[in-house]
C-alpha cells in the first residue's frame, strides 16, 4: 500500500471545466470582433446604425409632448399648387383663395385639405409657363339647339403661342351650329376630335396651370369640368380692368368692348363668327395690364 500515489487537482472555483468555459468565450468574442470588422469594412454596419437611428427620429417627429405625456400627432396635408408671378420687379407671393372640390365626373385637384376650404400662400416660380388663356365656342345640340355644348377650344401660352386648337365634336348630333358666333361649319366637324378625348387633352395642358379667361365659368360648364378658384382668372371679374378702360367698376364689360378701350383694337368682326384662338389671345393681353396689381391685391386679401 505504500507505493500508491495519488495525483490530486485542487479547483479552487469549484468548476474543472472553468478552462473550456473562457477559452470558449474568448473565441466567441474573437468571432464577433472579426465579424465587426468585416461589416465594417462591407459600410453594412453603418447602413444598419443609420437605420436605426432614423427609426428613433421619426418616431420622435411623429410624438409631441402634451402635458408630461407622449402622444401621437397627425400632420395634416396641403396639396402643392404651383403658380408664377412672371416679368414683375416687385417680389410677391401669389395667393390661393378658398376652393371647393368638385363634384363632376372629372374634377380637378382641390386646393383644400381633407374637404375643408383653407388660405394657402403659394411662392412663386419663376417664368410664365405656369400662365394660359383659354376660350371655348359653343355649339347647339337638342331641341332648337338649346343645350351648349363644346365645339371648339383654344389654348395659348403666356406669350400668345397657340398650344391647343380642335374642332370638338359633341356628345349629341348637332341642331344648331351658331355659325355667327361660333364660327363653326358643319364641314368642321366632320373630322373633328371625339368630346372625352378632347375633354382629356384639355384638362391635362391647364391641370396644375393659372387659366386666366373671359367669363370662362361657361368655358368649364361646356367641358364639364371646374378649375379650382385659386388657380383661376377672369376677366370680367376684375374691378381695376374696368377702371383702366372707363367702365363701371363691378359691371360685367364684353372682350370686345375692353379690347377696343385699351388697346383700339376690333375683334369679333364680320359675320364669319368669332376665333376662339383671337379671343384667348386677347384675354391674355387684357390680363397683363392688370397683372402686378391684381396678383398684389389677391395676395394681400390672402393674407389679411
């Protein structure tokens, strides 16, 4: 019995696989340094730390501190309406009056928020591509021809370039061409562009646009469509318009009879009827007269 030896380890923490159990993490953490370093290095860690930091800030954003407690707040959303003040000196902001969507089948974009009329300022942009006049000629359909409907509209830019002009062929067989005022012919309207398509092509050129026009709440009613009111001018409701050329203020005064006051000159003659491409061209003209005090005025009403 005595050339027995024993060999004994004493573990003074009580664990003989202490050993296995850090050298483990050591190669745990040796792994997750190196796969640090190669996301690092990939810009992948980075993308996942903006990541998370763009969460916490939104989520911020979208919380305001009420009375000590956190609570969500919803933003409420304009549409953007962009309109042009064009060759003015005077900087100023252009202006949205109230507007109320429409309730056609073809409604334009609302300048209001969640169905509510609101005043909203609108900077301007620069140049005049923003600006168009346009004018519509009627045509008779029905009994006698008593209902107007489109045959044919013009469109032209801020400059008087024309960018639309089609024969409009109605919806109902034509009774009534009204030749004397319309200038349309039967001949004109053989061939001419089907209503829907022409409504479309006409609602896509001025959508986002200021129309500016004479009496052109008959010009919407024929294309069955309305332009909001912020984005709309006409010519025969301005006061300043009649000023300029003698008449009564608030009195509705013809195209003819203001284009012959302020600039002497005859439109609307002979018995060929009118040219709704002259027209549009001469609205144009008559608002451009008015156009830095007019926009001032609408400006300082949106305001006040």
């Amino acid at each position: 019995m005595s050339g027995i030896s024993l060999n004994l380890t004493i573990n003074p923490s009580g664990n003989d696989k202490s050993g296995n159990v850090k050298s483990n993490r050591n190669e745990k953490h040796e792994r997750f340094l190196k796969k640090k370093q190669y996301l690092m290095r990939k810009g992948l860690l980075k993308d996942k730390q903006n990541k998370r930091k763009n969460r916490r800030r939104s989520k911020k954003q979208n919380h305001t501190q009420i009375n000590g407690e956190e609570q969500s707040k919803a933003g409420a959303i304009f549409p953007k309406f962009n309109t042009t003040v064009p060759h003015t000196s005077t900087s100023f902001v252009s202006t949205q009056t109230f507007c109320q969507k429409s309730s056609t089948s073809v409604s334009s974009t609302a300048c209001t928020s969640q169905g509510k009329p609101t005043k909203k300022m609108v900077p301007p942009t620069s140049g005049p591509l923003k600006y168009v006049a346009m004018d519509c000629e009627m045509v008779g359909t029905g009994p006698k021809g008593s209902i107007g409907e489109l045959g044919r509209c013009s469109i032209v830019s801020y400059n008087g370039d024309v960018i639309y002009d089609k024969f409009v062929q109605p919806t109902k067989p034509v009774t009534d061409y009204r030749t004397r005022w319309s200038g349309i012919r039967r001949q004109d309207l053989r061939y001419a562009t089907p209503f829907h398509q022409a409504q479309k092509e006409i609602i896509k050129i001025i959508t986002g646009k200021v129309v500016v026009g004479h009496a052109i709440h008959n010009d919407y009613k024929a294309l069955r469509y309305f332009h909001p009111a912020c984005q709309t001018r006409d010519t025969t409701k301005i006061p300043l318009l009649n000023q300029k050329a003698g008449f009564p203020e608030h009195e509705p005064a013809s195209l003819k009879r203001l284009t012959k006051a302020l600039f002497n000159k005859d439109i609307q003659t002979g018995r060929r009827g009118h040219s709704s491409v002259e027209d549009a061209k001469a609205t144009m003209e008559l608002y451009k007269v008015v156009e830095v005090e007019w926009e001032r005025k609408l400006a300082s009403e949106a305001i006040s």
